[in-house]
C-alpha cells in the first residue's frame, strides 16, 4: 500500500490539520500522526472522537486497542489503524468509481 500513501497522507493532513512534507515516509506519517492522536486524547477528547468520525475509523477498534495497552506505543497503533482505514477508503474510491465504458452511444 507504499504507492497509496501520498494520497492517504495528503487526506490524513487534511483530516488532522497535519503539517507534512512532500515524500513523507509510512514511519513518518504514523509518527506524526502519534503524536497528533497523544495531543487530541490529552487535551480535547471530542477533537479526537471528531477525527475518528471523520476517517470513519471502527470505535470497537479503538476501544480494543486502548484496553488493551496503556503504554505510549498505543498513539501509533491507533495512527496505524486511521492509515489503514484512509487506505482501504482511497482502493474503494479507486474501485467503484470507473467511468463508465463507451459504448459509441450518445448518452443524454
């Protein structure tokens, strides 16, 4: 999913008010992305539950990964998990959204 990720990048900056680079790395975005996720938990809860509406993000995910592990790490799975879900809706645009095929017709 490497050839995804300028896009998905590009929508999470969006979506997260995230300020990237061109050629901005998987690591990188998950990083930032971390980091971003430790500042909404932190200081503005509905912000974070906003974000995850947003990239539309599955809340029993969410609540699974943070009963399952208290450590600092816990930002990057759940940044991990917004990536994955951007990239799935990115291939689902991509796939589902093909011109229709010309038929010579004229079509109204």
């Amino acid at each position: 999913m490497i050839q995804l990720l300028p896009e998905t990048t590009l929508q999470l900056s969006a979506d997260a008010a995230l300020q990237t680079a061109p050629g901005i790395t998987y690591d990188q975005l998950e990083a930032l992305l971390a980091e971003k996720l430790e500042f909404l938990i932190s200081t503005d809860f509905q912000q974070f539950v906003l974000l995850l509406y947003k990239v539309d993000v599955s809340e029993l995910k969410v609540r699974s990964i943070l009963e399952s592990d208290l450590t600092p790490g816990v930002y990057r799975k759940i940044a991990a998990l917004l990536i994955e879900r951007q990239q799935e809706k990115i291939i689902a645009r991509k796939t589902y959204s093909q011109p229709p095929p010309d038929d010579g017709e004229e079509k109204w």
